[in-house]
C-alpha cells in the first residue's frame, strides 16, 4: 500500500461526510482544502495537498510520485467523495505546474463557492488556479470590516478580497496588480457575484513605482496587502515590505486599518511585528486572523494575517 493512503486518516472531509459539531469540517458546497501537507504536520506528506473545488479533487504535489500510488490515492478519495466528477493532479514541482487528469471528466472552468459567495477557479491554464484557499477566514474578516470603508487592495489578484468588501458594503473599492489578465477574472468575480461596478475600479500598477497616484486615490480607510513572496523583476518582499509601511500617511486616512498578510516561512509575523514598530508606531495590533484549521503548521511558517488600526 502506498504511503499516500497514509492521509486519508487525516482527511478533513465536509459536513455531510463528517459530524456536523466537528469544527474542521464544513459545507459540501465549499471550496477547501481537506488535507495540507506543507505545514511539516504528517511525516513523509509535506509533499502533498488536496483541495476540494467542488466537483473537482485537485492533488497537488511538489516532487515527483508514482502513477499507480496516486491512482490508488484518488479511487479512494472517490470513495470518500462520491459526488466528485472529476480527480486531477497538479505537478508543482514542475515550472509550468502542468494538470492531469486521473479519473473522471476534463473539468477546467469552474464557478466555486465560499459561503454566500462565489469565484471563478480555472485549472491548467495558470500555475494558480485563481483562488488561494487559506484566505478564506481574511475574506470573511474584509467583509465584517468593509462597512462604509474605503477600500484599498493592493497585490490585488483574481480580487476575491474585493469580491468580499463590496458584500461588506464598502463604500468604494481599487483593486491594484500588476496583472491585467487577473485583474479582468477580478471584474468577473465581482459581475459572477452580481455586484456592481460603479464603485470598484481596477488599476494595473507597478505598487513601488505608483505611491504618488495611491495619494490622489486616498485616502482610504482600509489596507488589503497580500503580496507574493517574490516575483523576478518586480516584488521581493523582504526588501519592499517596508516601501509600503513607510508611505501610509500618503494615502491611509488618519483614522485606518490595515490587513497586512505574509506568506514567507522564512520571514513569520516577527517581521511584521518588527517593521511596523519601526516605520508605522502609530499602528496597535488589534487582530490576527488564522487560516482555516485544516492548515496545521509543525513549525509555525505559515500564512501571516496581522491586523492593525491606527486612531485619528
């Protein structure tokens, strides 16, 4: 038997497989991760996670398996997920991170649920499938605090946090990336959830090189800041970080919050901590938001969500 079936114990499947009263599991009709490896949590599996993106089992790893260990691993996760159409496999490990389909149907464009709202999730065509899962709970945390909120999104993405401050009731949202093709899935977001876009703008910027037109935006209220790790020619964040965390009084309001997330094991919230103290004193800690808990963390490197709000 392969040692992949080893994590079916540790499967985190939904409600209507599962007691409903168990705090890690949840709705059938959500998109989730049931099993992450990456935390360092299951000897032998920190190669290996599997979302559920209803009705599609991606497995994703990040070195190389066996054809016939991950067969077996997907006939049983049929058995545990009879509703499931389709079990694919993406290669992480691979530059281009290609998708292959190891039962059922070539299912590629797909519309997900998360709660009441809903997102486009496109498998194969990127690296990323348009949706980072581990950011649900902050999704939920920008929709309770968007209330009549100016909302600034910056590393914007597909715009699933703006998806969520519009269902919040912001007052008006700008969404900045540097990507024109996820700013558009970002327009269909928000058109797929039956928002409109009078009051959402959607900017394609290089964020270090545009500070100035930030401050003719501003002032804003509130600070999405979810930025990649390190993009080649654009974004190392160990060094840009800061860029940002200097420049708030040039476009935050006097009275704001940030939400400001790292994804960097190397790095952790000490870094957050410390450049905030240093550069943004003004700004008190008042919420840390944790990703689901189905992304249990050994060693305590991973997704950062630090909240901060500054009083006029």
């Amino acid at each position: 038997m392969s040692h992949l079936l080893n994590l079916l114990e540790h499967l985190q499947l939904p409600e209507s497989h599962q007691q409903k009263n168990n705090p890690l599991s949840y709705s059938l009709n959500n998109a989730q991760r049931l099993f992450h490896g990456r935390g360092h949590a299951y000897q032998g599996l920190n190669h290996v996670t599997i979302d559920w993106l209803p009705p599609v089992i991606l497995i994703t790893i990040f070195a190389e398996e066996s054809k016939q260990a991950i067969e077996q691993l997907a006939d049983q996760l049929l058995l545990k997920l009879p509703s499931c159409k389709s079990v694919q496999l993406q290669h992480k490990y691979q530059s281009t991170g290609p998708i292959e389909i190891i039962r059922g149907e070539a299912l590629q464009a797909l519309q997900v649920n998360e709660d009441e709202l809903c997102f486009h999730v496109n498998l194969g065509k990127n690296r990323n499938t348009g949706l980072f899962l581990d950011m649900s709970n902050g999704r939920k945390w920008i929709q309770q605090h968007s209330n009549n909120k100016r909302v600034l999104n910056l590393f914007a993405y597909t715009c699933g946090f703006s998806v969520a401050a519009i269902a919040g009731k912001a007052q008006r949202v700008l969404n900045v990336d540097m990507s024109s093709s996820v700013l558009k899935m970002g327009r269909d977001n928000h058109r797929l959830n039956k928002q409109s876009l009078d009051n959402v703008a959607f900017e394609k910027l290089n964020i270090f090189k545009s500070f100035g037109r930030l401050k003719r935006r501003g002032p804003f209220d509130l600070l999405i800041c979810d930025p990649p790790t390190f993009q080649k020619g654009s974004v190392d964040i160990e060094r840009d970080y800061p860029k940002i965390m200097r420049r708030l009084d040039e476009f935050m309001a006097p009275e704001s919050t940030l939400f400001l997330c790292l994804n960097a094991p190397e790095l952790g919230r000490e870094y957050l901590l410390k450049h905030m103290l240093e550069l943004a004193p003004e700004y008190k800690l008042i919420e840390e938001v944790k990703a689901p808990a189905v992304y249990v963390e050994a060693e305590n490197k991973g997704l950062n969500i630090l909240c901060f709000e500054r009083k006029g």
